[in-house]
C-alpha cells in the first residue's frame, strides 16, 4: 500500500513538472503586479502569458510595463523589418537583445505587431512559422513492413522558410545504403510557396522517390497547385492545397528482394521486368501541426495522388510525427510513415507499406 501511494505521489509530481511552462518569464503590469511563467504570444497588440497558478490570461501591451523573457523570439514591429532575439529589462525599461547578445534599442510592447518562441510548436519542422531560415537534421531507425520488413538507420535533411511574401520547404530522407541496392529507399521533396499565406496562394511542388521494396527505380512527380491556410496561429496551424500535376516512373523487378522477386517469377506474375510509366494525376494534401505542453508537437501530413486517366486508381501517402524538446534545438520524434499504392506495378505486390521511427532531430 506505501509503496503504491508512493509511485503515485511519484507520478503526480513528474506530471506537474512535465506540465510547467519550460521557460521563467516574467511580466509587469502598470498596476503593479509581477507575474512569472511563459510568454506564449503577441498579436496585435494583444499579449497571451501563462502562470503554473491562473492559467493562460490576456492583457493588452499598453497596460504592461516591461516584460523578459529566457527564450529568443521572432518580433515584426510595425514598420520595421522583422527581429528575432530575447526582451530583457533595464533599470524597468524593456529592450530587444539579439541572438548574438547584442543589446538594441528600447521597445515600445504597443508597436509590437506579432512576437512568439521560436521553438514554439506550431514552428514544428514541415510546417515552418519563421520570417528566418530553418536548417534540421535528423537520424534515427527505421522499422519497415511491406513487401520485405526490414530495419534500417535513416537520415534526414531539410531546409524550410516562411516569409511574408513567399515561402519554401525541401527535404531529403535517404536511408542507409543497401550493398546491391543503393539506397534502398530514398525520398526528397520541394515545395514553393510564390506569394503571400493570405488568402488563396499559388505552390510549386516537386518529388523524387526511389523504393526498392515495390519495384520502383525511380519517379519523378511535378504539381502546381493552390493552396491555403485554414488555421494559422501559435498553437495550430492547418494547410490544403488542391492541384494537378504529371509523374514519371521507371520500375524494375531486379530491384526486388531475391525472394520475393523468385516467387512472382514462379507464379508469372513478371511479364516484363523493366517498365516507364508516364500519367497525369491530381494533388489533394492536408498538412496538420499543434503545439503540445512544453514546446511539444504533434504533425500530420496527408497527400493523395488520384490519376486522371484510370479512373479508380491513386497513390496516397500519410506522416504522423510527435516531437518531444530535449533542448531550445534538440528533440526527439517518433514517427510513422503509410505508403498505398492502389494497383502496384507487379501483380500480388502488396498495397501497402508501413514504417516506424525513432530519431534525434537538431534544428539550426
């Protein structure tokens, strides 16, 4: 019975950890009250923070005093170019510190038109919310089930930015090389956003990918698209696009496991081993990403290829990831990758392809 109510009282007291605000800001109002806890945002000149003790509450900027903060922040000032860096206090006036360290000028909280964490959730990797650049890598292991389960260490490389006017995001994902196959899998993705994320915006889009577990040498995918954010803010950010595209194939049975490739070979299910294939198809994609408790986040990511010529027949692929900060810079992911291919190139190939991950991921 002790020992029970002590890994309870255990448990309670990592929940209560777990669940307070990662940084110790601290904010003075005009009236005189000193509140400690986590800056969770500025908007238009209207201030969220949160206490471990009153919860989240909003005030306006005019009726703070000064305000610090431990983390760095993204800050566009009316008429200003966008900053990042930290607010600090001196002498009760507040003022902007860089990256670097370098103290600026004072801050005037009322022409602060938007400030939030950099390592914020919804600045989850994939859905980018920085006027900056962002750099991540990311290695872990891969457990693979389809045509062949197998696991593998992977690494993963990306490049994202989300500015005012335009906006991109490329990743490369290759895993470790296969001795007769290099790489066994390998996937690399760009994205162009080419105006600004209000309203409807036009997306260039372009993918390569190489799976040996379904025959596929190589495929090259080109879409256009427009796209729009549905929900946008600190905690959540939701995004759809809808467009057309083209994609070119090349399969090869050699590129099979031994076995399996023997097996199709008995049962004649290979009629030719080399194959290009070349079709137009739709894009529908849905990308998710929100914030969890101390600077957490959950993403998801939905895109759908429907062909335009046969009718019926589409290749789908979901993401679903959640990040857990070990650092400002440093977290750990789990992830799980779904692959559907509705007619595989090679009869009794399965449909579909499922894999789970385990990584470290370093943003920069």
């Amino acid at each position: 019975m002790r020992k029970t109510v002590r890994i309870g009282l255990l448990g309670i007291g990592v929940w209560l950890y777990a669940t307070q605000p990662a940084s110790a800001d601290r904010l003075m109002l005009r009236g005189g009250e000193v509140l400690t806890g986590e800056l969770i945002g500025i908007d238009n000149g209207a201030l969220t923070f949160s206490t471990s003790l009153s919860g989240q509450m909003m005030t306006s900027t005019e009726q703070v005093a000064s305000i610090s903060t431990d983390l760095h922040l993204r800050i566009s000032m009316l008429d200003e170019a966008p900053a990042r860096g930290r607010f600090v206090v001196r002498d009760g006036v507040t003022y902007l510190e860089a990256q670097d360290g370098v103290l600026g000028k004072p801050i005037d909280l009322a022409q602060v038109r938007h400030a939030a964490p950099l390592a914020s959730g919804a600045a989850a990797p994939g859905t980018p919310h920085t006027d900056g650049l962002e750099v991540s890598v990311e290695t872990g292991v891969r457990r693979r089930y389809g045509n062949a389960d197998y696991t593998d260490v992977f690494i993963r490389l990306g490049l994202a930015h989300d500015g005012d006017t335009d906006g991109f995001r490329h990743e490369v994902m290759v895993e470790r090389a296969d001795p007769d196959r290099f790489p066994r899998w390998f996937y690399g993705e760009a994205y162009w956003r080419l105006g600004p994320a209000k309203g409807l915006f036009p997306i260039v889009g372009a993918e390569v990918e190489r799976d040996t577990d379904m025959a596929l040498s190589a495929r090259g995918s080109l879409s256009l698209a427009l796209g729009k954010r549905l929900v946008d803010n600190e905690h959540r950010r939701i995004e759809g696009d809808l467009g057309v595209g083209g994609t070119v194939e090349y399969f090869d049975a050699d590129e099979l496991d031994s076995a399996i490739r023997q097996s199709l070979e008995a049962q004649r299910r290979i009629d030719d081993p080399t194959r290009r294939e070349q079709a137009g198809h739709l894009r529908l994609t849905l990308r998710y990403a929100q914030a969890l408790f101390n600077r957490g986040a959950i993403e998801e990511h939905l895109r759908v290829y429907p062909s335009i010529v046969s009718l019926g027949e589409f290749r789908a692929r979901s993401r679903s990831s959640v990040l857990v900060p070990v650092t400002g810079d440093l977290k750990l992911k789990l992830d799980l990758f779904v692959d559907y291919e509705s007619t595989p190139e090679f009869r009794d190939l399965d449909n579909w392809r499922t894999s789970v991950g385990a990584s470290v991921q370093w943003n920069f």
